[in-house]
C-alpha cells in the first residue's frame, strides 16, 4: 500500500483525536491556573498519564491478543469489534458537533464541583482520567479497527501517521491554550466529522465482511459487484495510487457482498443527513466570531 495512503487516514484521525484531548488538558490547566491552585497541576498531570497509559495499554491488547486465536475467532473478535468502533463514530462527532463551544465552561464547572468537595483536589484525578481516557481509549479502538480493514498494512505509514497527527494536535492545542493560535473549532470538528462518516461506513461494510468469514453472517458467497479487472494494476499508474488511497482512508473493495453494500448504505446515510442538520443548525445560531478558542 502506498505509504502516504495509509499515513493520511491515520494522520487525520490522530490529529483530530488528539486536538480533542490537548484542548481538555489545556481547559483543566487554565482553570487551575485561573482558580491560583497550582500545587493541584501534579494530580492533573498523574490523571493525564495514567489515562494514557490505560489507552496505550488498550491498543497493544487489542493488537496482540487475539494472535493465538483460531482465524475464524479472529474474524469474529476483529468484525465484532470494527462494529463497535464505528458505534462510537456518532457519539464523537454528534457531541462534538453540538458541545464544542460549550465544552470548556463544561469542565470549569466540574473542576469546580469537585473542589468544593474535596478542597485537596483528588477528584481533578478522575476528571483527567475519564475526559483524556475516553478519548484515548476511543483513537485505539477507531485507528485498530482502520488499520485492520486496509487490504495491505505498512506498520510504518501507521505509525507515522498516528504519531504525526498526536503532535500536531498537542502543538495545536498547546498554542490554542497559550493563545498564539485562533482555530474555528467548530468548523474543524465539522470537516472531520464528516470524514469520520465516510471512514467509519468503511468500516462497518469492512467488519460485516469479517464476520461473514467467520460464519456469522450468510452470504460471504454472494457479490453485489465484481470490478477487480478495472482496478489499475502498475504500480505507476496515477488511477493506481488513487485506488490505494481510496482503500486506505475509506476501505474501498471492488469485489462487496450484498451484506456489506447494505450495511454501508444502512450506516452512511441516515448519519450523514442527521449529522449534516445538526451541522447546518450549529452554523445558523453561531454568532459571528464564535467557536474560536485561543
């Protein structure tokens, strides 16, 4: 698989993973900052690794614990999994679509909540743990299931992309924080999510697949089309890396059963037109110059 093909998909999700959880950090800094209770920075901090810890901790089971595993159990665990994956595609980017403008003054008022609890500041722990974990916990299921459903892998085109896209969101979210930065952020989490629709129907037409190669699902026999014989094969060929990036970033298959095909259409389209109506709404209300951070 073309590197930059496989490096793409995995930069932006990374990227837009990752700029959520820099901004969360920067929101818990600034108002401890804000507040003059700096001696609790270390706890925020602790929250922050232990959260990406867990997350780390994630991904690698899901990487190597199903290697001793029959190929049907693989099948059935990486199709059931994919499904699941691409269920947390709507929660994001419908959350983030409607909560990003509210998202800061939303953690203020559980970092403050907190400390009128507990003054010593041990629930701030937990805060970090739960806002930066759950984004953690979501990239390693969402990039695993991406990365499982390429037709080829290039380890080092992942990781790159993974690892490019999670600096560009800390440095982002570091000049957003220190204001050096004014990003739209409602309009980034828009694009993105967007992207992630199209990704994630992949995905799922992708992990039906699996699960008809697992006989769990019927009909791994029966093709809706077959257009392999058009699909470029020289490797110089231009329309080549296009179908390369077309599989890489949204799991294009020439050759789809009917289950998949529906499933794809099943996912695709109601998401994208409730998602395109919170969208445009947001767009509507937004007053001029809102949504930036910095």
């Amino acid at each position: 698989m073309n590197f930059w093909a496989a490096f793409t998909g995995n930069f932006l999700i990374g990227l837009r993973e990752g700029l959520e959880a820099a901004l969360v950090v920067g929101i818990l800094i600034a108002y401890i900052h804000k507040t003059q209770r700096t001696h609790l920075l270390p706890k925020i901090w602790a929250g922050v690794a232990f959260a990406v810890v867990v997350s780390l901790g994630f991904g690698a089971l899901l990487t190597y614990g199903p290697k001793t595993l029959t190929f049907e159990a693989k099948e059935a665990i990486g199709g059931s999994l994919s499904i699941i994956a691409v269920g947390f595609v709507p929660w994001m980017i419908f959350w983030m679509g409607k909560n990003s403008r509210q998202m800061s003054q939303g953690l203020r008022d559980s970092l403050s909540a907190s400390l009128e609890k507990d003054g010593r500041g041990w629930g701030i722990i937990w805060i970090a743990i739960f806002a930066v974990g759950r984004e953690g916990i979501e990239t390693a299921l969402f990039i695993w299931a991406t990365v499982r459903s390429a037709v080829e892998k290039s380890t080092p085109a992942i990781a790159a992309g993974v690892v490019g896209g999670l600096v560009v969101a800390i440095v982002l979210g570091y000049l957003i924080y220190r204001g050096g930065v004014r990003i739209n952020l409602s309009m980034f989490f828009t694009v993105t999510g967007y992207f992630l629709i199209v990704v994630a129907a992949g995905i799922i037409s992708y992990g039906f697949g699996d699960l008809q190669e697992a006989s769990l699902l019927p009909g791994w026999a029966h093709h809706a089309w077959d257009v392999s014989n058009w699909v470029p094969q020289s490797s110089v060929n231009p329309l080549r890396w296009l179908y390369e990036v077309s599989v890489a970033l949204f799991q294009v298959n020439p050759t789809p059963t009917w289950l998949q095909v529906i499933g794809w259409n099943i996912y695709f389209w109601p998401t994208l037109y409730f998602f395109a109506r919170v969208a445009h709404a947001k767009v509507g209300k937004a007053p001029k110059g809102e949504n930036k951070a910095g």
